[in-house]
C-alpha cells in the first residue's frame, strides 16, 4: 500500500513527549506499517495558526506522518486541505515505539525544513538541543539526534526527502 492510499486499520493516538512530559497528543490514520515504518494521517492537531516565518500550519492542512522504529526521526509531509504541497518537517525524535492503539514518540528538540521545492532547507532549535542537558544526561542519544540531523539534511539537499517517504 502506498503511503497516498486510504487509510487502513482502526485510529492510532499519537503521543508527542518533549523532557518527559506529554507535548501534544492527537488522533491519527494509519496508511501503512510494514513493522519498520509506520505512516498515518492526521490533520494539524494544534489549535489555530502557527506561524514560523518559513511556513503557516493552519487548520485544514493534512499530514502524513512517517514514524521509523529503528531511526532518530520523523518526517511529516505538510499539505494544504486541497492538497498542494508546503513541504517536509522533520522532528529528531528516539525511534518510534508503537503500544497498542498508541503511538509514542519523543521529541529530542531538534528539527528540519524542506519547503516543496526544495530549495530552502532549515535547520531549527539547536539553540534549545544545546540547552536542554541531553548531552549531559544521555550522549549517546544526543550523539544519535545530531547524526540523525546532519543525514536527514543531506539527504534533502541531494536527493530530496520524497523518496524517503515514497
């Protein structure tokens, strides 16, 4: 099944945790899980506009999430409710961890931004990664957000990250 088919299997909740705490949690479709990654769709959780400068989230805009139970991120495909493209956000998250009807994911600070084109790749948040003692308290986890950062980025600037989530 490819991740553009209709969603399949009961409602997921995903679980966004930030330093222990829950960030945001919201209900999601699955598309797809073929036990490495898991995609669902779930429109932009959040109450009301945010507004990064680079991009607008806002309600109607559709996600479709991919999760990876063995890699340090998430890469979550943004799109309008008509379906254009506003591009790739990726959160480096620990490896995805699904228990039963719950998808849990923690969020390691860092973040990246591929607009639809391509031709605007962001990095964000190391300020708050360096702040936030992760690399005090667990180096080898925050070893494995900034590889995580640097690949994802690569893979964006040279081969895009569609293929990725194909």
């Amino acid at each position: 099944m490819s991740a553009n088919s209709s969603e399949t299997g009961p409602p997921l909740t995903v679980t966004l945790t930030k330093a222990g705490r829950t960030k945001i949690r919201y209900p999601a479709a699955p598309v797809r899980d073929d036990g490495t990654r898991l995609t669902v769709r779930a429109p932009w959780a959040a109450p009301g506009v945010r507004d990064f400068g680079f991009v607008r989230f806002e309600p109607g805009d559709v996600l479709t999430e991919h999760y990876w139970r063995d890699r340090w991120y998430a890469v979550k495909e943004v799109r309008t409710g008509d379906g254009r493209l506003k591009g790739w956000y990726c959160d480096i998250t620990r490896p995805a961890v699904l228990r039963g009807d719950e998808l849990l994911v923690e969020d390691l600070d860092l973040d990246l931004w591929v607009s639809a084109d391509g031709a605007s790749v962001l990095r964000l948040d190391e300020e708050e990664f360096a702040r936030s003692g992760l690399a005090g308290r667990d180096s080898s986890a925050a070893e494995a957000a900034v590889r995580a950062l640097d690949e994802l980025e690569l893979l964006a600037r040279t081969e895009g990250l569609a293929g990725l989530v194909a």
